[in-house]
C-alpha cells in the first residue's frame, strides 16, 4: 500500500472537516458558508427537496442571499424562469452563469433584479441524490462577469463539487422525504393531455388549438387540476 497516499487523503478532506463533523444543522451552515468564502465567492445558495413531492415547504434551504431578494423572489414565482433552477431539473453538470445566461426577456429582468443585490456572477451545481432528491448548491459573487471570475472558477470548480457532494451527505438527514403513504391524485384522460401541454410551456388558447377544445375548456381542466393537486396557482400544478 502507498504509505504516501494515505497521509495525504486526511489533508484534502481537512478543509472539510468543520461541515463533516457539525453536530447540527446550524452549525454545519456555518461551515459550509465559510467554506464557500475560502473558495473565493460572496454568498450562498444550498437547497434540496425531496421527489416527487416538491412543495415549497419541504424545500430544506440555507442561504447567505438578501433577505429582501429571496423574499421578492419567492413572492414573484420567479423559480418558474429561473435558468439555474430549469438547468437543475435536465442536468448534473455545473452551470456558470454570467448575464449571457438569462436570455428571455423575463430571464433578463430576473438577472438585472438579482444584479441589484449583489447578485451578478455564478456557478450552480446541480444535485441528483439516489432516493429521487432535487437540488443545488449555488455560489456568488458580486463582481462583474469576465476572466479573472473565470479563472478562479476553473481552479476551485473540483473544490466546489466535493463540498456540493459533502453538503448533501451530511444535510440528507434532515430533508424530509415525501409520505411514502402518499398518492398521486387520480387525473382524468383529457387532464394528462392538459397537463402534458402545460409543462411544455403552452398557454390554455394554445393548448386548446391542440386538442381541439375551447379556451374555456382548458381552463376547466386547469381549475380541476388545481384543485386534485391542492395548489392555488398554474405554474404550482407543473412543478407538483
């Protein structure tokens, strides 16, 4: 065996040693955040929810973002054009992002509003966990976007994976996983073919023009659809 090795393999983990070994939530926050810091960024965002019951509320979340910013953004849904959260769902890969990322006009005001709090420049690194778990772990800086963020990220982006994997290990015993007991709301045919058409982003006049039924008749099913699933809103029938 490589002696050498073994001596080493205690050093890389010794930067994450604070968050390995925290004795509660809190505490492991604390260490994750300043981790964050050592690798260069200003804030924070680490979030996962359990599948498939995604509602807000069982989001576990810590975050070093303004207070007045993730209060805006949760009463705005803009969860539902946010391009790192949509990234999420497809991908495993990391996602930086830079103004050039936010390419709608609905992305673009949610980047210049973000902008306007600190939040300007970033990487997202997605999480995928074996029971189904949905994530991220985003970090933050507030500088404008070009190669000197670019080259730093490339040096610590395997640091910043590692401390993403680290993270979600140690915090999955406090996500709480979905009541196993639980049953999907039985849907009829024609609300499976709204609700097909709704999460590939169609408006009620298009999803009608597609299956052949008035506008009103698709907001029926969307109001419907609502209701089995327990939401008040649209967008909250698509994520559910």
């Amino acid at each position: 065996m490589d002696h050498t090795l073994d001596a080493l393999v205690p050093d890389f983990f010794a930067p994450l040693a604070p968050l390995m070994n925290a004795s509660s939530s809190d505490e492991a926050f604390t260490s994750l955040q300043s981790a964050v810091q050592n690798l260069g960024f200003d804030k924070m965002l680490f979030a996962v929810m359990p599948q498939p019951k995604v509602n807000p509320k069982d989001v576990f979340m810590r975050t070093t973002y303004p207070s007045e910013w993730r209060k805006h953004y949760d009463e705005q849904n803009m969860r539902v054009v946010d391009p790192t959260v949509g990234h999420c769902f497809k991908s495993g890969a990391p996602m930086v992002w830079m103004p050039q990322s936010f390419q709608t006009d609905a992305q673009q005001s949610l980047y210049e509003e973000a902008s306007s709090f600190g939040l300007r420049v970033g990487v997202t690194l997605p999480i995928h966990g074996a029971d189904g778990e949905l994530g991220m772990l985003t970090c933050v800086r507030d500088e404008a976007p070009g190669q000197s963020f670019l080259k730093d990220l490339q040096h610590n982006l395997m640091a910043l994976a590692l401390l993403r994997d680290v993270a979600f290990d140690w915090t999955s015993k406090y996500i709480r996983v979905a009541d196993a007991q639980e049953k999907p709301p039985a849907l009829t045919a024609r609300e499976l073919d709204c609700l097909q058409w709704m999460t590939a982003g169609k408006t009620a006049w298009e999803i009608g023009r597609i299956l052949s039924i008035s506008e009103a008749g698709v907001n029926f099913h969307i109001s419907n659809l609502r209701t089995k699933f327990n939401v008040s809103k649209r967008n909250d029938v698509v994520l559910k």
